[in-house]
C-alpha cells in the first residue's frame, strides 16, 4: 500500500492493541486497533482491517481500514475502498475510490495557504463579463435587505 518512496518505519500489525501516545519517526502502518494520541510526519497507513480513534496530522494519510477523528494532512488523502472515516478531512488532495466512505467536512485546499473560503469568495467577486447584467429589482439579493425598515 505504501509508495516506493515510503518506507514503513513502524507496524501496529492485525490483532494487536495499542492504547496511549505513539510518535513515529517515519511512515507507520496500523493493521490493528489504535486509540490515543498519535503524531507522524510521513505517512499513516490504516490498512485493513486497522481501527483507529485519533486525530491525525501527517503529511499523507492513506486509509483502506476504519478511522474516528480528523485528518490534517499537508500533502495527501487516500480513501481506499474499503476505507471508513468519521471526521473532518482537510488537505491539498483527496483521492475517493468507489466504495470508499466517509462522514464529515472535506476541504481541499489545492496546496494554497490561504483561507479557502476567502479564496473562493474572492474568486467569485472577480468575475469578469457580467458587468452589463443587472438583476431584475429584488433579485440577487438577500430576503429583506431591499426593503427599507422603518
């Protein structure tokens, strides 16, 4: 599952256990169950059938067993198949094979640093062409602020 460019470091392997604070210098593999704290700055491989409730910060995340909590990865997500993740998912790339399942927000960055919601509403401010369209009075705006209160 790992990329010729990923070296698994660390294996938490089918049938093992693992509770408490886990740091991995290197990519790590979870075939097992995981629960606690875990920090990675490489890879994190929930393979199946790993379990694991944490929130996880790495540079790539690839999960193919069940995740509970929030990925922050910086390079990319990977969501296999028989993947399961319950949680927020922020990072530059996403990838979703059918199958594949997931419950919470998904934002994807595109590598850019900046707020995504500044970025997209900024984009959509800066549309070029439409300057000759004027809506019909009353639309494009929100419900009650063409009306004056009084």
């Amino acid at each position: 599952m790992a990329s010729r460019n990923d070296e698994i470091n660390s294996v938490i392997g089918e049938g093992s256990v693992f509770e408490g604070k886990f740091y991995v210098n290197g990519s790590l593999q979870i075939s097992g169950k995981f629960e606690g704290e875990l920090h990675t700055e490489d890879h994190l491989i929930i393979a199946e059938p790993g379990k694991v409730k944490t929130n996880i910060t790495s540079r790539k995340v690839t999960v193919a067993g069940t995740l509970i909590g929030n990925i922050d990865a910086t390079e990319e997500v990977v969501l296999m198949a028989t993947g399961r993740v319950m949680g927020n998912i922020t990072t530059p790339v996403f990838s979703l094979q059918k199958g594949g399942i997931s419950k919470g927000e998904v934002i994807i960055t595109g590598g850019q640093s900046k707020d995504v919601d500044k970025m997209i509403r900024e984009s959509w401010a800066a549309s070029p062409g439409y300057e000759h369209y004027s809506p019909k009075k009353g639309e494009g705006k929100e419900k009650g602020k063409d009306k004056k209160e009084g």
